[in-house]
C-alpha cells in the first residue's frame, strides 16, 4: 500500500510498468452504481479478470479510501459491501496466480484495520526534500541552470510534487503572457523565449495565503483565542488527485497549515518544569458544526477549555478545547496541536493538509488554555483552495458573473456607437457623457472578470489590476451620479449652464469619488477570505450618505425642471423627462426594496451559513444599474431628432407652444379675440419668414428660462 501525508506524485506507471504485466486501474467511478449489488458484481470482475490473465496482473486500486473507511464509522451500506468484496478478494488470491494489489491514499487514518493487514508492504512518500525539489523542478524547468534549481527548491520548501509542478507551470503561463504584450525583458542573445529563475520564485510565492506574523491571542472565556480564518470551501471533487492531466492543482480542496509556529516569552518559562508539557491547538469546524465546541458540567456559563469539574467527569482533559464530534461527519472537527516541553520557548505545528470532504463555511481558532503562555505570538501561514481554485467560495461565482456582465457592457456598446457612427453630426454634450459612461463600464467588468480569474489561478489579488478596476468603476459611478444630476436640474436642455450651481456639483461628485475608491480598495485590494473587517462598516457609512444626498437632490431638481417643462408645455421634453423620472423612481425604489432585503439576509445570517448565495447581493448592484444605464441609453440614443432635446435661444418657443395648444380643443373667441389673434399670426409669419431652421420637419422647442 502507498499512502502519503500530504498529496504528493508518486511515480505508480514507471512502477507498474516495468514488470511488463497489465495493469487494471480500478478508480471509484468504475464501480460505483445506482443499482444494488452492481458495485460489488463490477468489482469482483475486476479481481476475476486478473486472476485469468496468463501473466498476472496489477490492480491499482487509487483513493482506496473513498470506498475502504473503517467500518466503526458511519458507512453507508453500499460502501460495506464493497469493503467486503476487497477483504474477499485479497483472501482469495493465490501466490502462483501473480496477482499484485497496490493501493494509495491520502489519508491512511480512515482505512479500516482488516484492509491495511491484508498488505504486505506500507510505503510512505513524504513531502519531497531539497535535493528531490531541484530533481522535480529540473523535470519542468530544465533551462535553468544548478545554482538556479537551488533557489527554486529553497522557494518551494514544504510543497509537493505537485505543488511544484503547478509553480513551474503557472510561471511559464505568466511568461507567455508577458511576451505577448511584449513585456518581458530580452536576455543577452535577444531571445527571452524561457522564464528566468525570478518568474518561478514569483510564482512560488503566490499561493492563496492567510499569513500571521506575530498576531497575539485575545481571551474569550477561560481560553485564549486567535481567528485563522473564515471561508466558504466545496467539497472536493471526486477523484481530483486521480487526473494526472488536471491543471493548476483543480479539483481538491484543503486547508494547508505551513510553518506554523508558536513563540512565548521569556518570562513565561521561569516557572516550567522540564516534565512540564502545555498544548496550543488549532480548531477547525463547520459553521453548522459550531455547537460541538465548547461545554459547561452542570448546565452553567459555556466554557471553551475543559474545566476541573468537566475533568472529574472524565468528560475532557484539563489543559485542552472542548469538542465532540460532529453528527454529520464524526471526523470532524478537525484538531492539531503544537507542545511546549519543559522550557521550550518556541512550538512547531506539523505542516499538513486538512482534504475538504463536505462543502461548508469553514472557521480556523488557535486556542491555547494555559494562562503561563500569555504573551503567545503566531507566525506561518495557511492556505484556502476550492476545487476550481483559489477564490474564496463567496467570491468564486462572481467571476463567472464579471464575464456575463462584460459581454451585456459590448452589446449595450455596439448599439450605443452604432447610432453614435451613424448621427455623429447630431449628437449632444449629454450623449458623450453617456458615451463615456459606458466604456468605463466596459473596461471596469474587463478588470474585474481578469482580476477575479488572476486571483482564482495565483491566491493573491493582483493589486495593478484590483487598482484600475476599482478606479474605473468609482470614476464610472462618479460620473454617472453627477449626469444624472446636471440632467436633472435640466442643464443642456432647458438651461444653458448650472450658474452657481457648478462648484457645488464638482465638490460633491469629487466627495463622492473619493469615499467611493477608498471604500473598495480597502474591501478588494489584498482581502483574499471570506471574512469582511470592521473597518468597511465605517467608510460604508459616508457613501451612503452621498448616494442619499445625491438622490434627494436629483428628485428635487427634477420637480422644478417638469414644473418649467409643463407650464411652457414643451412636449417632447416632457415625455422624455417623464420617462426619465420614472425610471429613476422605481430604481429606487426597487435599490431600498433590496436594502431592505440585505438587512434581513445579514441579520439572519450571522454565522455565514448562506455563504453560497451572497454574492448575488454584489451582483445585483451591477445589474441595477446597468439596467438604469440601459433605460438611459434607449432614452438619449443618438438620432436624427437628437437636436430637437438640445437647449436653444432661438425664439422658436411660439412655435412649439402652437403645436401644444393645438392639442387642446379651442373653445368660442369674441371678435375682438378673432382679430387679436389674426394680427398675432401675421407677426408670427413674419418672424418664420425671417427665421430658417436646421431641421425641417422638425419643431424646435423653447429652451429658454
């Protein structure tokens, strides 16, 4: 049997092939069926098979724990059988047959007793050393050089195989990337066709961390606790480990402790004895599981480490957290450990990986009970993955999203600069502005969608690209709020300039901007969990303000220009106005709907057990306003009548206030009224005579105060 700690490449075909013999390769999909009995009928096939084969044969049983788990825990029925035909079978086999079974796992500790006895061998591949690292990196990189190879092994101490694999090849992709845009340096030959050494260590060094660099531990109860880590993780995918050909380390998901280790002061061991042994442990549960943590004797106050009294119980051990196990999983949670002996002034965590088997929102405690380690510092590092990468599990569908959002950003542009191209000579100071509008929203979705697939392939948030994509996208909102605005209180339209209105909206839409890109930096750039700070709940606050301070502004203008456009009953523009008004109204609407909405969910939320949905409330910002944007654009798009919403000075007001009366049933004039009005149409024809206008057919409104 061939188990490992940690996943690492065990050279199996070089082994199974040398023999000259077959070999059945017998994964968990091969067998596994609905039907009751099949899985056993398949995989005692399987063993018929290689005892009829003249020259024998080797079975290759991978992931043997995915149907091989020791029968005191919680086995389904099908998995017991298919135990029992494995434990059969291997009985069975005769010497003379030439029969080999070989078996690997990732987790030795799940296997049930009676299978591991069967095996004559055990072999334990651990995480490789030095020199295997600069064998394993010579395989992918073989152009650099020994001193170079040395450095990259240094880089990927404590990584697999794999591991490493997925650093060279990572580092290979960003540098076909670099030449593309041409910017990677060329070498003295003028190639620089291959990666330096600097590409592999950058990529080493990027993998989805959680770092602690002396983070100090805050008490909570009898214990002193220290948050690792919050995030929403899949479960694994079956059989990951088994594709050879999976790129960049997809389908496994696991929490990787590295180098984590524990340091307490000085003062603290003046009193240790050298018999003197005190635990510092690392905790790691499921939300639903939260309950398991934690226990009081006697119905009292809940007490995170065991209490004398629980100790008399026999139901814990003083010194240490109390758990029990999960109902769901009796595995979990998942405890280690790091010891101080005797005077030990520092303490090692074994680095290791926990496989995620459940998906769930997973949380990360260090606790230590003892008050003589007070003063306890942290250093090291963990590691978060997803079956499909490295964004977090609320983060990971947002990608998929940005990708959607980009391709409805180049629909709306192709309309949009169709009928720009098109009625580029009629085209108004507002509909550049909607112009601009929309290709920062097309470069903010672009950004966003490579920053998040950046972040999924690497662990770290690119920050040039976080940077420009939320600059992009505070700009965009900026100037979005502030046309909105300037439209509202009619300018270009029924005023030619703001007056003393124009610092104002400068001041405010500069306000705006910059509670806006300091809000999103400090939620984007370098947050790689799933765990929001506090720090965002106060600058949420000034944005706020201004979103409200904006809309009540708008609305307000908004009354006074329809009153103007009613009473010199500009038609046209007041349809347009109307729209615009009413559009805005059930947005709106609609955004306090959603605010409602996200209180709720939050407050009912506590613990991040519907982690799988939040990003919808994210999303549904984006397509809000991209809707708004759309109303907009449908609105104001470029056309042949587009002069006819333009402010004008042109005393042509009399002739769209006709148009209008002349919806309005007349009623019996005197003849003194008749004779008015005749000598007002005669001045009136005289002015048209005297007056030309650009579009003919057209009615051009007043658009004087």
């Amino acid at each position: 049997m061939v188990y490992r700690s940690v996943y690492s490449f065990v050279p199996y075909r070089a082994n199974v092939e040398t023999p000259g013999v077959p070999l059945l390769y017998v994964p968990l999909e091969v067998i596994m069926s609905k039907y009751y009995g099949e899985s056993e009928r398949l995989l005692g096939n399987v063993f018929s098979l290689a005892n009829e084969l003249p020259s024998g044969a080797i079975i290759f049983l991978d992931e043997v724990d995915s149907f091989a788990v020791a029968r005191d825990s919680e086995m389904h029925e099908a998995t017991r059988r298919i135990l029992s035909v494995i434990l059969r079978q291997i009985d069975g086999f005769e010497q003379e047959n030439q029969v080999v079974v070989i078996a690997a796992t990732n987790r030795k500790q799940d296997l049930d007793p009676a299978l591991i006895s069967r095996f004559d061998s055990l072999i334990s591949f651990s995480l490789p050393d030095q020199k295997t690292r600069e064998e394993i990196g010579a395989q992918y990189a073989k152009h650099l050089l020994k001193t170079e190879l040395v450095l990259l092994a240094s880089a990927t101490e404590g990584m697999s195989g794999r591991d490493i694999r997925d650093v060279c090849q990572q580092a290979e992709r960003h540098w076909a990337s670099k030449r593309i845009r041409g910017q990677a340096p060329k070498d003295a030959e003028g190639s620089g066709k291959l990666p330096p050494v600097e590409e592999y260590i950058r990529s080493a060094e990027q993998r989805r961390e959680a770092v602690y660099i002396g983070e100090k531990f805050t008490p909570k109860g009898n214990a002193f606790v220290l948050h690792g880590g919050s995030e929403g993780l899949y479960a694994s995918l079956p059989h990951a480990n088994a594709n050879a050909t999976a790129t960049a380390g997809r389908g496994d998901s696991f929490i990787r402790f590295e180098k984590i280790t524990f340091t307490r002061p000085e003062k603290s061991v003046e009193n240790s004895k050298d018999a003197d042994s005190i635990l510092v442990q690392a905790i790691i549960f499921e939300v639903e599981d939260r309950e398991t943590i934690g226990g009081s004797a006697y119905g009292g106050q809940r007490a995170v480490c065991c209490t004398p009294d629980l100790a008399k119980l026999g139901a814990c051990t003083q010194g240490t957290v109390i758990y029990r196990p999960s109902a769901q999983n009796p595995k979990w949670p998942q405890v280690l450990a790091a010891t101080f002996n005797g005077k030990d002034l520092v303490a090692t965590l074994p680095s290791q990986s926990i496989p995620i088997t459940r998906t769930g929102m997973y949380n990360l405690y260090f606790i230590y009970c003892n008050p003589a380690l007070n003063g306890l510092v942290i250093d090291g590092k963990t590691v978060w993955k997803n079956p499909t990468g490295y964004l977090p599990g609320r983060m990971a569908p947002l990608m998929n999203f940005y990708g959607f959002m980009s391709l409805a950003f180049v629909i709306l542009g192709i309309f949009w600069f169709s009928q720009y191209v098109r009625f580029w000579r009629e085209v108004l100071p507002l509909q550049n502005c909607i112009t601009l509008v929309i290709a920062l929203g097309m470069l903010e979705m672009a950004l966003w969608y490579f920053e998040y697939a950046e972040f999924n392939e690497t662990g770290l948030r690119p920050m040039g690209i976080t940077f420009w994509a939320v600059t992009f996208g505070a700009v965009k909102r900026t100037v979005s709020w502030v046309i909105i605005l300037v439209v509202s209180m009619g300018y270009g339209v029924v005023r030619p300039t703001l007056g003393g209105l124009t610092s104002k909206v400068i001041m405010l839409g500069a306000t705006f901007f910059l509670a806006s890109e300091i809000l999103e930096l400090v939620e984007n750039a370098g947050a790689v969990s799933d765990f929001a700070g506090k720090a965002r709940l106060f600058l949420v606050l000034p944005v706020a303000l201004l979103d409200t301070f904006f809309i009540i502004w708008i609305f307000t203008s908004l009354s006074k220009t329809l009153d103007k456009l009613q009473a010199r009953r500009l038609i046209a523009k007041l349809d347009i106005y109307r729209k615009f008004t009413n559009a805005l109204a059930i947005t709106v609407i609609v955004s306090v709907g959603w605010i409602c909405y996200e209180l709720y969910f939050k407050s009912n939320d506590v613990y991040n057990g519907h982690w799988q949905n939040a990003w919808i409330i994210p999303a549904f910002w984006q397509v809000l306003s991209f809707s708004l944007l759309c109303v907009i654009a449908a609105l104001w798009a470029p056309s042949q009548n587009s002069m006819r919403y333009a402010y004008s000075d042109d005393g042509s007001e009399d002739f769209d206030r006709e148009d209008s009366l002349s919806l309005i049933k007349p009623g019996p004039v005197s003849s003194k009224d008749a004779r008015g009005s005749a000598g007002l149409m005669d001045a009136r024809a005289a002015v048209s005579n005297e007056t030309t206008t650009s579009h003919n057919g057209d009615i051009e409104e007043d658009k004087r105060e």
